[in-house]
C-alpha cells in the first residue's frame, strides 16, 4: 500500500498541519514533512479529524435489501466520513443469534467501504418476552458488545433488567429505543400544538421520559451501563443529567435532524418528516443542542434508517417512519453547533468519534490523530456550502427530510486504515 501525505489539513481544526500515513497507519504527523514516493493530497484550509463512528445505523440486510444492503449503507457512510457503523438488529430474519449477526459482519468485511459492527437484539424476535442469545453474540466472530432492540421498546421491566443484568458480565451495554407503548398507540408526530391542529395521533414526551427514568434507575440498582438511543426532548435531557450526577452509568445519542427540525415541518404533510421519535418542538431542539454541547448527551448518531420509495411517497398515515442520514449528518452538525459557537471541531471529534468508538468497544477507531495509530480519517472542507441532492446519493433510499436545503461542510477524503474510500468527494 502506497504512502498518502495529507498537507497543510487543521488536524480537529487546529494549526495546519501534515500527516503522512504509511500502510494501514499514521506514520507522522507535523509540518513540512518529507513527501518522496508519497501521494499528496492538498488539505489547505480543511479540517481533518478521526474517522467518524456511527452507533445507530440500519443497513437493512439481511430480509429489507430494497431499502438498502451492507454495501450501499457503509458506501453512504464513507461519503458522510464514517470508518465504522454498528447496525441495528431490526433485519429479517432478526439479528438475534449468532449466525445472522456473523452474517452481517462478514458482508461488511467483505464490501470493505467501512467497518461494519453488528448491534444484536436484547429479545428473541424484537417481541419483548423471552432474552435473545446475548452471551452466544458476543462471543461469535462478530464479537457483539451492543444489544438493542431499537424500533420498539424493551417496555418489561423483569427483562430490561434481566439483559442489564447479563451484559455487565462482559462488559455490554444495552441501547433503549425509549417509548412506553401504551401511551404511544396510534402516534403519528409529536403531542403538543401542531398535533391538535392538524388532528393527528400524538407521541407524548412523557413516553420517552418515562422509559428513561425506570431504566437509568435499573442501571443503578444493577451495576451496570445503559444507552439511550435518540434522545429527543428537554425532559429526557433532565433525566439524564440528573442520573450523570448520581454517577449513574448511562450514555445517550442525539440524531442531527432532531438537531435542526421541528414538528412544525409536520404542517406540509410530507411523509419524508415522519420519524420516531417524531420532531419535536423549538424548545426542544434547543436543549438537545445545549446538552450535546455540554456533555450531557454524548454522541451524534444518524438513525440512519432507509425506506424504498414506496413506503413514503404515500399518505402521512401510512408511511413508514424514518429518514437516511449518513452522508448528511456532519453537515447538519457543522450548522446546528459548530457555526452556532456550542461546539468546535475537536468536540465534534469526540461526539462522533471518540466517545461512539468508546461506548461501543470500537477497536481502532476513534483513535488520535497522532503517529503510530490506524489512518482512519476524515477530511472536510468546512467553506463548501451546496444543496442536498439525494439522487447522488450512495445509500440505495432517498428519504432525506433536507432534500434542496443549503447545507455547509463537505467530506472530500475518507480513509479506512490508509485506504481512500472517498476522493475528491467521490467514492474511491
């Protein structure tokens, strides 16, 4: 593998800087370093940071390969940046074994795009009443460390304690879609003024909050850690803090569209808002951008979540829910927090990198940028600004929500252990 020499790049926006990778690894980093045999790649005025590290990812195969396969989603995540994803368990059949989490693993290093961790289910067939093989999935070759059953709630008590319980043996975490079901039954957006206006089934916060509160509690009594996927309101950013004072051993993710939307899109009626969570309100959005940037809430992870066309282009009530993420997220998060001050670059290297790669148990990934570690990276060029195109996207669905909407920043380069996967905003 040839040597690559990325000058003049503001390694986590600081001072220019070169880095030389050799092989699968950075073998320098400083300035006017010594380019012979080398292939350059110009990075003045562009920010450089570790390869990003997506928790929450849907890539759809095995069973839903019209919405999306492993190879088109980890193409898409290198086009966003991403040197690893953790997919969702929600396949057909359901990553709840060994074999269809193996499954998935090896079609991710077989596609080689980005590395692909599979996350494994908590329940046998995402239906709540009996634990899936945990120990069985994390020992596989897929080496499963994340257990989700993400897309419905593991609302049983008795077994969210039972799967915190049997996790903290090996050092596993479970990630809760948090939604009461109950008080969810016929939800179509989120409950507050738009939804009585426009005279749809409401998604209360209390539903989410409610889910977080027993759990973190349960992750107390027990020991052991929690993950919250797509937190999505001020109260559940309450909950959360408040259990990171008691030392509590909970992490939680924010999705870059409930960064930016609210449930007022909703008022058009186009069904490419539709999301669970739904889009909530003004006051929301900003306390999730506040607690992002204050560490209450740990990481950004898109949800990426593909739908053919079909399944959306439809009436409100009968699409599916979800939005594609991954080729938009770091522009989204360049809007919503760097260009808004709450954070800078180096705190978008830790909430899309280091601390995803951290809670996940990525090994090599967000790693520094420094001499010595895996060249997994991601070039940008913050000064671009161009509207959304979904039909140059690589995901194989265009469920966008932000389809013709100026967005800043561009990846130009990804690197997965050396290896350009994207060039010149391209896929290698």
């Amino acid at each position: 593998m040839s040597k690559i020499l990325i000058r003049g790049a503001k390694v986590l926006g600081g001072e220019p800087q070169d880095v030389l990778i050799d092989g699968e690894t950075i073998a320098a980093v400083g300035t006017d370093l010594d380019a012979t045999g080398a292939t350059v790649v110009e990075a003045e005025g562009k920010i450089l940071l570790p390869g990003l590290v997506d928790l929450h990812t849907h890539l759809r195969e095995p069973g839903r390969e019209d919405s999306e396969t492993v190879l088109t989603g980890t193409q898409a995540a290198a086009s966003g940046g991403y040197t690893a994803v953790f997919a969702m368990a929600n396949t057909f059949p359901v990553a709840d074994t060994a074999g269809v989490v193996e499954q998935v693993y090896r079609l991710g290093k077989e596609h080689g795009y980005c590395d692909v961790q599979p996350i494994g289910a908590v329940t046998v067939g995402l239906e709540g009443k009996k634990l899936a093989e945990l120990g069985a999935m994390h020992d596989s070759a897929a080496g499963v460390t994340v257990f989700s059953d993400d897309g419905k709630c593991v609302d049983d008590a008795v077994i969210m304690r039972r799967a915190l319980e049997y996790v903290k043996a090996f050092g596993g975490v479970v990630a809760q879609h948090a939604q009461e079901p109950r008080l969810t039954e016929g939800a179509q957006m989120n409950e507050g003024i738009v939804s009585a206006e426009l005279g749809l089934g409401g998604w209360p916060a209390v539903a989410e909050e409610s889910i977080i509160a027993r759990d973190v509690l349960l992750a107390e009594h027990v020991g052991s850690r929690v993950h919250i996927c797509h937190l999505s309101t001020a109260g559940s950013v309450e909950i959360v803090r408040w259990a990171k004072s008691r030392g509590i051993d909970v992490t939680a993710e924010v999705t870059p569209h409930h960064l930016l939307l609210t449930d007022e899109m909703v008022r058009t009626y186009n069904p490419v808002y539709k999301v669970n969570p739904p889009l909530r309100t003004e006051r929301d959005v900003m306390a999730l951008r506040e607690a992002l940037a204050d560490g209450t809430i740990d990481i950004v992870a898109t949800d990426h979540a593909p739908h053919p066309h079909e399944d959306k282009d439809c009436e409100w009530a009968a699409a599916a829910m979800g939005m594609v993420g991954l080729e938009t997220a770091l522009s989204v998060v360049q809007q919503t927090m760097v260009e808004t001050g709450l954070l800078d670059w180096a705190d978008v290297a830790d909430r899309m990198s280091f601390a995803p790669a951290r809670i996940g148990r990525a090994e090599g990934h967000g790693r520094p940028v420094s001499a010595g570690e895996p060249a997994n990276l991601t070039l940008v060029d913050p000064a671009y600004r161009g509207a959304v195109d979904p039909a140059g996207f690589a995901s194989r669905s265009r469920n966008t929500p932000y389809e013709g909407r100026e967005l800043p920043g561009r990846v130009t380069h990804t690197f997965l252990r050396g290896r350009a996967t994207v060039v010149d905003g391209k896929l290698a």
